[in-house]
C-alpha cells in the first residue's frame, strides 16, 4: 500500500494531492515548481524557478530517506523555447554540484501552453528508486 505525505520546508500543494508517494523502494515525486515555502516564486525568471524545483525534490527524498542519485527519471515542463537555453543552464549549474560524477538521470523535456499558475515557468516531476 503506498504511504503519502506532504513534506516540510516546501510550499503546500495547490490542490487534492500529495507531493510525494511511496510504494516499497519506488518514490514519486509530484511536479515541483519553483515555489518556496510560503507558496511564493522563488524568482520571475526560468533559472531561479529551475534551481528551485530542484531544490524542492531534493528535499522530497531526504524526507523519504533518499537522494538525488536516487533519481531514475526526470520530467520537465517549460512555458516556452524561449526559456529551453536557461533552464539547460541553470540544470547545468545545479547538477555539476549535485551529479559530480556527471552520471544524469533520463530527463524528458516537454513544451506547454502554460502551468496551474501563470507566474510559474517550468515544473519538475521524479521518480526515484531507493536501494
């Protein structure tokens, strides 16, 4: 039976769900945007909002007693190829810091008409599998 929760040190969902869900070694990861704690934007621009998301997930599976080398997928959604450039950058940054070894995660990039609130830019889901 899977377990649900809502972590501390991340905004509340925006709706009826979880951010997280647990089933045995597989961990879920609802899409993260870059909001933090008190559901405000971390930034008005694709970079901050990036590293932010990232920000959010790994704190996700540290509640979980994982990490993100235990990232076996990830999906990103942008609000337009105008941002493609920076979000690569910023994904850079965060993993050279985070994936020192240089080995990533699968990660599906996707173009979308808009997310759940107009000032967010990208959102990030994972799934990670904890040995």
């Amino acid at each position: 039976m899977p377990t649900y929760e809502n972590p501390a040190g991340i905004g509340t969902p925006f709706s009826a769900y979880s951010h997280v869900a647990r089933a045995g070694e597989m961990i879920c990861v609802a899409g993260q945007c870059g909001i933090v704690e008190d559901n405000s934007v971390a930034g008005p621009d694709v970079a901050t909002q990036t590293i932010r998301a990232y920000e959010n997930i790994r704190i996700i599976l540290e509640s979980q007693g994982a990490s993100l080398g235990d990232v076996v997928r990830f999906v990103s959604y942008l609000t337009t190829r105008d941002d493609v450039s920076d979000f690569y950058a910023a994904r850079d940054e965060y993993f050279a810091a985070h994936y020192p070894g240089g080995g990533y995660p699968p990660n599906t990039l996707l173009i979308v008409a808009g997310l759940v609130r107009a000032d967010l830019l990208v959102e990030i889901d994972a799934t990670a599998y904890r040995q």
